[in-house]
C-alpha cells in the first residue's frame, strides 16, 4: 500500500529480502536540487539520531529512504517522522500522521 504525501513523493511499506520496513519515495521530478547530498551529510553528521535508515536511489531515478519495521522497534509514525526529517519533509508530517492509520 502506498500513502501518497504529495506529487512525487509517497510512504510505501517495502522489503529488503525477507525484512520488512517502510520507505519514503521522492521521485525525480519532486527532488529538490542537492537533496541527495544533503541528505547524505546530515545522514552521516547525525549517524545516532538516524541509525538504521538506508538511503538508495532506484534505477529510475526516485530516492529512497528505507528503515526497517520491527515489533520491538519504533512505532510507525515515528519512522515516517524520521524519514521526513532526514529528507528535510518536515511540513509533509501532518499529511502523513493523518494517514498511518490506515497504512
């Protein structure tokens, strides 16, 4: 299932092999310019507060942000808050609360 935030960028539930987790997807068309350099900075700068986020870009070009969903882990509004911050999508946090819900 897919929660669309806004055009171009989307929360999807997503697995990495056998592990499952959620993503938020940023297609080109909505990157802003340099974001992936600035994400991977503040990735690396702020490695504690963003542990276990894996950043990747697919071969058509959408960056992904991925953590795994665990049941020990953190809830899923926290991990979709964190993937938001990382990607500096701090004013689509409202979207998509109201939202996770359903997901």
């Amino acid at each position: 299932m897919n929660l669309v935030l806004c055009a171009g960028v989307e929360l999807r539930r997503s697995n990495a092999g056998t592990r499952g987790g959620l993503a938020l997807c940023i297609k080109p068309e909505a990157q802003q310019t340099g974001q992936l350099q600035r994400l991977l900075q503040r990735r690396f700068e702020q490695a504690v507060a963003f542990d276990g986020c894996f950043v990747f870009v697919e071969p058509d070009g959408t960056l992904v942000i991925w953590q795994e969903l665990t049941a020990a882990g953190p809830a899923l509004g926290e991990v979709s808050r964190r993937l938001l911050s990382l990607a500096e999508f701090n004013e689509l946090d409202s979207e998509g609360s109201d939202a996770l819900a359903l997901f």
